[in-house]
C-alpha cells in the first residue's frame, strides 16, 4: 500500500508486509487525525528545462498543530527510491519547499531523462496512531522530453531549409529562363 512507503526509524523502511507495522506506527496522543494528499497526475518538462517543480497539497483535520513530515519517494521502472524522508538523500539534486501552510514542492536540479518517473508526495503527522494519520498522494509521472525531440526538431528545419532552397532555385531558374526567351525572342 502507498502508506508502507513511511519510515519514522534510522532503518529504511522495507515494503514488505512485517515491516509496515514498525514503519508507520509510532505512539502519540491524537487519534483521530486524518490526512488526505492529492498531486497532479502528470508533469512533463521540455528537453531544455533543467530544473522542475512538482507540487503536493495536502488537508488535516484532527490532527495536531505540529508540523507534518513532509517525505518524497519516488518509483523508477525496477525500483523504489527514498529521495526526501524528511531529509533528502542528494540535496544538490532535491530540495523541499513549503509553498504555504498546506502546499510542498520537490524541486529537482539537473534535470535528465534518467529522471522519468513516478514521484511521490508522503504527509506524516508522527505523534498520531491514526493510520490514516500518515498518507501518500497517487504520484506525479515525470516526463522530461529527452535530446531527440531537440533533434528532430532539427531535422524537421533542415527539411524545410531544402524544401525552401529548392523552391528559390526553381522560381529564379523559372524567371531566368522567361527573361531569356523573351530577350532573345524580342532581336
């Protein structure tokens, strides 16, 4: 499930079913707390874009005025990675921003291809028991355009750049041509 993805221990948190108890579950006095997150469904950044920012909102009632952790995870073709949990594992690459009270970004540097993936959004109000005191948003598919549409873009100018010539070529050959027959038709 989306809330196994937490970790409130030094261990990381391993997505098997005996872990999920240890991972999520800490004591705390609030019990009613109940947290719900919502992403975009999709990003997608032009090939040119090197720096991104996805976006994660999230509503609390129930819970403590404490601030929540804010965790980020995301998921690649063959595996899961821990990005920001809270703390970021790369923070040249990945940095958390409080947009406002109930609105976090991940902006991600140096953006790549190799960065295509499923990123997610983690709200964790730690001093509750409620489970539903820890949720994780559906996750933002990141899609950065890679260097081939920049070439073929290219490609599609270098075309049109024939095309062009040609066309020039044909029309001054045209005009030529009639200029001739008509000096030489008017002797």
């Amino acid at each position: 499930t989306r809330s196994s993805l937490f970790s409130f221990q030094t261990v990381p948190c391993f997505l098997t079913v005996p872990h999920i108890t240890n991972c999520l579950f800490t004591t705390g006095a609030t019990d009613t707390c109940q947290v719900t997150v919502t992403q975009p469904r999709f990003q997608e950044a032009d090939y040119s874009t090197h720096t991104v920012f996805l976006t994660c909102a999230f509503s609390a009632s129930g819970c403590s005025s404490s601030s929540p952790q804010v965790l980020w995870f995301r998921f690649l073709t063959n595996k899961h990675e821990d990005l920001c949990t809270p703390g970021c594992t790369d923070e040249q690459k990945y940095k958390v921003h409080s947009l406002s009270e109930n609105n976090i970004s991940l902006q991600i540097n140096d953006l790549t291809v190799d960065d295509n993936a499923v990123y997610i959004c983690g709200i964790a109000f730690s001093d509750s028991i409620s489970p539903r005191s820890k949720q994780a948003g559906d996750g933002t598919v990141l899609t950065k355009k890679g260097a081939e549409k920049q070439h073929s873009n290219g490609k599609l100018v270098f075309i049109f750049m024939i095309i062009a010539s040609s066309l020039l070529f044909l029309y001054s050959t045209t005009v030529l041509t009639f200029f001739v027959v008509y000096k030489v038709g008017s002797k």
